[in-house]
C-alpha cells in the first residue's frame, strides 16, 4: 500500500497535530499521500501531499486513515460505501466502537497494515429513498442508522412500518431507528435497542419514546425492503442518516430503506469483539478461575 488518504476531525488542534506527524512518517516511508482538502491549515502540502475532496478518495487510495471518533469515520466512510478499500479508524473520540485503534499504537498498527498484516470486517450500510407521491424527494445511505423523529417541536409524529409490503405497526412516539449491526451499539443501543454482533444481517427496529408501551425493539432481515409511511404530523418531521438530516418530512410521505452497499473497516489483530464490550460498556465480571 503506497497510496494513503487521511481524514481527520475537524477544528481539533490535537488530531491536527497527529496528522502533521503522520504525514511525514508515511513520506518517509515512501508514500503518496492525500490529504481531506476541508483541513486548511492542518498540514503543510509542499511536503508530498495532495489536496482531494474524500468524495474522490476511494478512486485513488489503497488505504484510508481517519482520526478522530465514530462520528468522524462516518462522516468520511459514506464516501468508501460499495468501494472494497480498507478504512483504519484512530480513536480520538470517547468510546470508539469502529474507531478503536489507541492513538498510542498509531505508527505500529499503520506499519503492520502496510506490510499487508490487517484484520478487516465488511459492514453493509442501509440505503433509503423519501418519496412524496410519485416524486422521489432525496436518497441517501447510512452506515449507522436511518431515523425518522419530530423535528425541533415537541409533538408525537405517528408512522405505519411494512416489511416486504406486510404491515408490521402502527406507532405514534417521538421517532424510529432503523439500525445496522455496526450503528446497534449506537443511539439504537442509547435508545433500548439490542446489540447486535457485525456478522449478523439483520436490522434493529427500535422505537424512540413510543406512547404504547407494548411497542418494543425487534430485529429484522437486513435483505428485506422496509417502507415507513408518515401519517400523522401535526408539524414537520425530519429523516436522519448517521446524525445528519436528509430530509425535512411531511404528512403523507413514505421513507423505503433497503440494504445497500459495504463498508471496509481495518482493525487491531487481536480484536475480540466481546471483549471490546466490555471494554466499552464497563461490564463487570471476569472469568472464573479454578
């Protein structure tokens, strides 16, 4: 791998800094690197770097490197959906589930996956098309989550849920979380939803803030089309994509998310998944010992 690409969190003195120290090690070792053209000031191009949108970054790269938290990875992966290269996340955030390499082991673990030594799991994200009558309004794609929710008033919005054109619900509440393996320990998981292991194909249904009780998360075949209907809005509604909003909704629009394409992530040799959550999740208890 020659040819890197680099990302980080923006407006953070101290990831800025790490990218300065990262960019001349891998032009000492050789490399070609392109660097978010978004980070001005970040870094000094006329050491061998190239400026590049991270839109054209899958086209041009062998690895991309991000460092920051979860939020910045997803941010730079929407670009790397359907591309087969490998993302290596550096943890500079909190808890850091897909960006879990400690920022001290930074150059030993870039060294290990450039001779080729790297750990990689596919991640699939979520698709999903608004449409307003027979006008398709906006589409966008997910790693993480697709949510519908009220928007800034604090009324209930109401929603009808189908899978594969079967009614499931009828739900009035504050929103939905439609949630991949990789966005389950995410706000699914802040919402009461399941964690659910990234080899699983499936989808969390976690309702937010439900009126009815008796609603409570279930778990879905990712391969299956899911259609929610907008029917109740006493003021706008909004539909989300990994935090950020794609849509303003309105009464009567329907929201289809299908499974879309996969995502690459890079992580440590030795990762083990559940130890990673109890790690992350503080989970008490070790195993006994005879």
């Amino acid at each position: 791998m020659n040819h890197i690409g680099i990302s980080v969190k923006p407006n953070d003195a101290r990831a800025c800094s790490l990218l300065c120290d990262l960019h001349r090690w891998l032009n000492e070792k050789g490399c070609e690197v392109y660097i978010d053209h978004g980070l001005d000031g970040c870094v000094d191009c006329s050491a061998g770097c190239t400026r590049m949108p991270v839109s054209q970054m899958p086209a041009a790269v062998e690895l991309m490197i991000v460092l920051g938290g979860d939020g910045t990875l997803l941010h730079a992966a929407r670009d790397f959906i359907g591309s087969d290269i490998p993302i290596l996340g550096i943890n500079l955030g909190r808890l850091g589930f897909l960006t879990d390499t400690p920022v001290g082991s930074m150059f030993q673990v870039v060294e290990e996956v450039l001779a080729g030594n790297l750990k990689t799991i596919r991640h699939f994200s979520l698709g999903a098309e608004v449409w307003r009558g027979d006008v398709m309004l906006a589409s966008g794609n997910a790693m993480n989550d697709v949510v519908i929710e009220r928007s800034i008033h604090p009324r209930m919005i109401g929603f009808e849920m189908y899978v594969k054109g079967q009614f499931v619900f009828r739900m009035r509440g504050d929103g939905l979380i439609l949630a991949t393996p990789a966005g389950s320990t995410a706000y699914a998981l802040s919402a009461g939803g399941p964690i659910v292991h990234p080899s699983v194909n499936a989808v969390t249904v976690v309702p937010v803030c439900p009126h009815t009780l008796s609603n409570r998360p279930i778990v879905v075949p990712a391969d299956d089309e899911i259609e929610l209907r907008l029917v109740e809005a006493p003021l706008r509604a909004a539909l989300n994509m990994d935090g950020l909003e794609l849509q303003v909704l309105e009464q009567g629009d329907r929201v289809v998310v299908r499974k879309s394409g996969g995502i690459t992530l890079v992580y440590l040799p030795d990762r083990h998944y559940y130890e990673v959550l109890r790690t992350k999740l503080n989970w008490a208890g070790q195993v006994e010992t005879s």
